[in-house]
C-alpha cells in the first residue's frame, strides 16, 4: 500500500510540473498574442483552446496509460547525484534526487501528495459550498407567476414568451445584482428586480438576450467544468488566469453577437451595463451570490469599453493599460460608494445635445475669439430644443454669469466623477439650478447670447476641473 502511495505520489508531482510548464506556455502565448492583437481578448475559442491544453498534462495524469505513452519516474529509487548523472530526467527530478537517503525522498514526496490533497479537499468544499449557495438561491427565487404583481404588463407578457419559446425558467430575486443563467439539471434564468424596474424596454431585451446567448453556446455547462478543474488545478496560477480570461472572452462573445454589427444600439447596450455596474458597486447587502457568474465591476467596466469601441488597440504595454484601468476603475467605484445618493455614471457615456446640428468649430481651435478653443460650436436655429448629454444636477442656470459673461445664457451640469457639461450662448433654460434631469431632457434652446456671431450651442466638458476634448465623450 505504501508503495502504491509512492508511486502515485511520484506521477502527481511529475504531472503538476509538466502542467505547470504547459499552463505556462498557454499564458504566455496569449498574453503574447493579445499584445500584438488587442481585439484577441473576445475570441472565445481561443482562450478555450489556451484553457484547455493548459489544463490537459494533469487531466491525462488521472488516466489508465501504458508506460511509453507517459514517462513513469521512480523517484525512490535514487541513491545521489552520481547515480542521476546517468539518468536523463527532468530537473525537478534531479532535484528531488539529490536528497541523500531514498527514505527521506519518498517522505518528501509523500509530503507534497498530502499538501496536494489538503488543498484539493479545501477547494472541493468550496466548491460543494457554492454548488449548495446556489441551489439555495434558486430555491428562494420566485416565479414568473409569484413576481407578477411587482411586474409591469410588458416584462410580464415579455418574460412568459421567452419562458415558453427559449424553453428556460424565469425566476426573480432581490439577492443578487446582475442577470444570470444557471444550467444544471435545468436551465433557469434569474432576473434582480432591480434590473427590471431600473432598465427600459430595449434595455431589458438586449441584457436578456445576452444570458440566451450564453444558453445557446452552453456557457454555463462550462463554467462548472472549469471550476471543477481548477478545484484539481489549484496549484497552478496560470491555469486561473486563463480561466478568468476565458470567462471574459464568453462575455464579450456573447456581447458582440447581441449587437450583431448594430452600431445604433452599443450605446443603449452599455447604458444598461453601466446601471448593473451602478446597482452593484452601491448596493452593499445584496452582494452578488451566483456562483459562477463572472459578473464583477471589472469584468463589467471592460465590457462597457469594448462595447462602445470593439476594435479599440489599447495602449503600447498591457502592464500600463491594466494600471490605468484598475486606478480608474477603484477611482470610479469609490466615489459611487461614498456618494449613492447622486446621480453618478462612472466614465460617462454622453449623448449629442444636438443630434442635428453642424459642427463650425472643433475643440482646440485657435481663431478671432479665443487662442484655444476650451468647447465645440455646434451651429442650429434659434429655439432647437438642447438635451442633457447625460444624467446630473443642474449648478448653474443663469442668463448672466459672472466672470463668464462672454457665455451668454448658460446651463452647467454635474454628473459626478469630476464630469461636467456646459451649454452656453442659449436663448432659453428650461431647468433650475438644483433640480436633477435624465439623459436626453430638454434643458434649454439654442440662441445667441453673450459673444455670438450667430444662433449656436458652444459645448463644453470639463473632467477634474479641466476642459477636455468633447469628442473622447461623444460621437458627432
């Protein structure tokens, strides 16, 4: 018995190196490929493929073989380093030999077999624990037909025909943050409240549509198998760092094939990611319990950037892009936490003020009026109605502005974050200072007060105080 424990424990520890090595070779073939070809990191078969031959060393390790088909090392076996001089091994083994006495060897290796599966134990459990979270959240979820009353006529008729035609089951739940799907002995699709009351119609679809495409493809089969595989994998960093990039490469999948090219709707799309980014850093008792969802703020955040420019090239160095994003993101995240009272949207996702109007003068220019330009001129008729390019607080309304009165009539909007609009050179305002308008209100007309030469909106928007290029926010 004892030596059949040795022998295993020899394979085990041949097995971890070699899969250590490979999962190696995979990270950095990615990471590799994704420097050259940022756009990489949403293809899914990719990083399924990376994933999977990083887990494969291991996995054939647990399989009858015979013994050409694997090298079979008895470490025990070895008296010193002379003796290894004639033994073409791999290093490790060489290391392990040069252990004076065979007892004191194969107690070594019998020890590391043991932190083996202490480790794998402990992963095991947390796994069965997490299984068991969410068979418990299922069970306290509530039916289509048992949340009907919280529901308007429109989700009600909307969710019970995509319970019937996509044949899932729709549950509702206050306990989590985010949509998900659980596939296990069933499929189920479970919706926060949260989401239903806070999206609008075109939202709801396009984030529902995303969780039947991940029904579709089977993603949530597979996310069990990974964490089965790493419950066995624990020791191996790398094959979780593939793990998680795999994850997110499912979503940015699943995201791309719900817009399937409509450039129209990214930014309805990931409005609504901004709402479940918003409700899930805000809402501190209802943490987000699904076990196997990769929903978290970052994975979010990165989804909201790729949605909005797919084929985005990143910064020159990966190291420098994933330090800017984590200090913006905890930025961001932070002043959401310390303020939920306010209306607050991370990196915001403006609107054109004026859809219609002609661009007469970009950020930046120099002409007669001003050596740099600190806003854009957008040439209209006099009374065209001029939207909030996002939600906020109204600090200034006012027809006269001290210090500004080259302004005109102006209109400045706080969207928390440090972000600010200003509308100026208006003929009319339509809110108060104080009073808090949505994306897309009407909150004053295009005129030509102050320094004018016509009927214009000179827009402004200042990050942290600054003036800054309104093109990096919205798409004229």
């Amino acid at each position: 018995m004892t030596d059949q424990v040795s022998m295993l424990s020899e394979q085990l520890v041949v097995a971890a190196f070699y899969s250590i090595i490979v999962a190696t070779l995979a990270f950095v073939t990615g990471k590799i490929l994704l420097k050259i070809k940022p756009q990489l990191a949403s293809w899914k078969a990719l990083w399924l493929a990376l994933t999977g031959f990083a887990h494969l060393p291991f996995i054939i390790s647990f399989f009858p073989r015979p013994a050409s088909y694997w090298p079979v090392f008895d470490l025990s076996s070895l008296q010193s380093m002379e003796q290894t001089a004639s033994v073409n091994l791999i290093e490790v083994t060489e290391l392990i030999a040069s252990v004076s006495s065979p007892i004191q060897t194969r107690n070594l290796i019998i020890g590391l077999f043991a932190i083996y599966c202490l480790g794998l134990i402990y992963h095991l459990v947390q796994f069965v624990g997490r299984c068991y979270r969410m068979n418990q959240l299922l069970r306290q979820s509530e039916s289509l037909q048992q949340g009907a009353d919280r529901l308007s006529k429109r989700n009600y008729d909307f969710l019970s025909k995509l319970q019937r035609q996509c044949k899932l089951e729709v549950r509702l739940n206050n306990q989590v943050t985010t949509p998900f799907i659980s596939q296990t002995y069933r499929t189920t699709l479970v919706i926060p409240y949260s989401t239903l009351n806070e999206l609008n119609n075109l939202q709801l679809r396009l984030v529902v549509r995303h969780e039947w495409h991940h029904k579709k493809s089977n993603d949530g089969r597979l996310q069990w198998l990974f964490q089965i595989l790493l419950c066995f994998n624990w020791f191996n960093p790398f094959c979780r760092s593939l793990v998680r990039l795999s994850n997110w490469a499912i979503e940015a999948s699943c995201d791309e094939k719900v817009l399937n090219n409509k450039t129209n709707l990214r930014r309805t799309y990931a409005l609504a990611m901004l709402k479940i980014l918003r409700r899930s850093a805000t809402d501190l008792s209802h943490q987000p319990v699904a076990a196997f969802s990769s929903q978290s703020n970052r994975s979010i955040t990165m989804r909201i950037n790729h949605i909005m420019d797919p084929s985005a090239k990143g910064f020159k160095s990966f190291l420098s892009r994933l330090t800017l994003f984590s200090a913006s993101a905890a930025f961001s995240l932070a002043t959401i936490a310390a303020q939920p009272t306010t209306e607050v949207t991370g990196e915001q996702i403006l609107i054109n003020p004026l859809p219609e109007a002609k661009l007469t003068s970009p950020y930046g220019e120099r002409n007669k009026f001003h050596k740099f330009h600190n806003g854009m001129d957008l040439a209209a008729e006099t009374g065209t109605p001029i939207l909030a390019a996002a939600s906020g607080k109204v600090i200034i309304s006012t027809e006269k502005l001290k210090g500004k009165t080259n302004y005109g009539t102006i209109i400045i909007l706080d969207h928390g974050n440090g972000l600010q609009t200003i509308y100026s050179h208006l003929s009319k305002l339509n809110v108060r200072e104080g009073e808090t308008v949505k994306q897309g209100e009407v909150i004053g007309r295009v005129g030509a007060t102050g320094k004018a030469t016509g009927p214009h909106l000179h827009l402004e928007v200042h990050q942290n105080s600054k003036a800054v290029n309104p093109a990096n926010f919205i798409r004229f």
